[in-house]
C-alpha cells in the first residue's frame, strides 16, 4: 500500500466563533475592581441582555465554604462507611 498523500489546511478567512471578549477566570472566583476586565454593554454581544451584578466578598466567601461543607460531608460519609466496613471485616475475621 502507497502513502496517503497529506491533505493541507487553507485557511479561508471565516471566523466561526468570535474569542475576543473572551478572558481567563479568576482563581477565586472573584476579580478585584482594578483588574482592568471590559464589560460589553448590553445588546453589544446580542445573546445577553440581562445584567448581572458582581458578587460581593461576603457572597464569594459564603459560596465558597458552602462548597467546602458540602465537599467535608460527603468525605465523612466514605470515611465513615469505609470503617463500618473494616470494623465488619475485622469482626469476621476474628470470629
């Protein structure tokens, strides 16, 4: 069997999908107020049109260690249910 011969990229010049009001996310969820970000105004970018406002810190904190709680409790379920499971095994292995 003959190589395939390489099929070459020609790019046309359309722009499928407009990247440039995108920006990199906060590690926290939060940007300070002088982190230089643009806001588009509304009907600029045409598929939002509702404003939403910033979150506070006191918000950004509450969503966080809810977050954490939630992430603790379903760890104490495992931790728990993987002792009910040895304690069982060690149980039956003693007997």
């Amino acid at each position: 069997m003959g190589k395939k011969p390489k099929k070459t990229f020609e790019d046309d010049g359309r722009t499928i999908a407009d990247m440039s009001g995108v920006e990199r996310p906060s590690l926290f969820g939060f940007r300070s107020s002088g982190s230089g970000s643009k806001k588009p105004e509304n009907g600029e970018n045409g598929s939002h049109t509702e404003e939403q406002t910033p979150m506070t810190k006191q918000q950004s904190k509450s969503y966080i260690g809810g977050a954490l709680l939630a992430g603790l409790l379903i760890a104490g379920v495992f931790i728990l249910a993987g002792a009910v499971a040895i304690a069982v095994m060690l149980a039956v292995w003693t007997h």
